[in-house]
C-alpha cells in the first residue's frame, strides 16, 4: 500500500480528488462513517481558525468517537431483538410487578 502521507512519484501533492477517493475507502475499511461525513466540515471550520494537522486530526477523532458513543446503544439493543423500544415515560407501572 502507498504511504499517503508522502508524495507518490515525485507530485508534490495530491489532487483534491484522489485525497477524496483515498479518504472514502479508508474510511469504509475503517467502518468510520461519521469520520467520512464530518471531514470536510472540520476542514472549513480548520481553516478559518487556523489549526495545526494535529488538532484537525483530534477533531476528526473525537467526532467519530462521539458518533460510536451515540450509536452503540443502539446496536445492543437491536441484538439483544427486544421486541418493542420504550422510554420510562412509556412505562405503566399499574403492571409492574412487586
């Protein structure tokens, strides 16, 4: 595999295209979407506020940490199959047991 963060065959760098299509498939083989979707928006945001590579790349990492954290729940309780999802708003303790 190509070492991505050096120049291939002399380019001096990449173009914004083939970075794209090297992050896609990074970021599929990593099963990080949320790192897919968020990388632009952190680049904009980068720029304007002057960041180093370094906190870019711990923004991109924390979203995609954040987003794990959200929908892992989620993930347990579709295969635990419960047969309905209910908040404990929805609970009728008339039928709880004691």
């Amino acid at each position: 595999m190509q070492d991505l963060t050096s120049p291939a065959d002399g380019q001096t760098s990449r173009t914004g295209r083939q970075t794209a299509a090297n992050l896609a498939f990074l970021a599929r083989a990593m099963k990080a979407p949320a790192l897919l979707d968020a990388t632009e928006r952190l680049a904009e945001r980068g720029r304007t506020e002057s960041w180093t590579h370094t906190e870019y790349r711990v923004a991109c990492l924390q979203r995609e940490v954040s987003a794990l954290d959200s929908h892992g729940g989620e993930g347990r309780i579709r295969a635990a199959r419960f047969p309905a999802i209910k908040t404990i708003e929805e609970l009728d303790i008339v039928h709880l047991r004691a």
